[in-house]
C-alpha cells in the first residue's frame, strides 16, 4: 500500500525555500536551499507522526483485538 502526499516547495524571504506538505498544513518549515527544504519537512513529518503515537491517551480495544507494528519509510523523490 502507498500513500502519496506532496511538498511544496516556494521562495521565501531572503531566498530562502519555504517547504510545506499540501494535504497537511500544519506542516510547514523553511531551507537556505531546497535541499534543505526537503530535509526539513521529511523531519517535519516524521516529528509530526511521532507526536500522534507518543499522545498518552490509552488505547480502547477489545480483547479480541490484534496488533502488530507498522513501519513507515519517508522519503523524497
């Protein structure tokens, strides 16, 4: 299974690039160059990601649930 999300990259003050992931605005962040940019909000996301898990809610399942871990790869392309 794929998800696909976008990074959009755009000139910011001082010729810096501003990165932002489209479907989730709250992840945003800026480079000195795109490369940067890119780097940045991959770290962005993955911070982001993690906040969701790391929350200290617990977790109603029944008892005939079933887990198993997920890996998620974040990557630019």
């Amino acid at each position: 299974m794929r998800i696909s999300l976008t990074a959009v990259y755009e000139p910011a003050e001082g010729r810096w690039m501003q990165a932002r992931i489209e479907e989730l605005p709250a992840i945003i962040t800026a480079g000195a160059t795109l490369e940067d940019a890119r780097e940045f909000v991959l770290d962005a996301l993955r911070e982001y990601l993690l906040s969701l898990v790391e929350r200290d809610e617990p977790a109603i399942s029944p008892r005939s649930s079933r887990r198993e871990p997920l890996e998620i790869v974040l990557g630019a392309y």
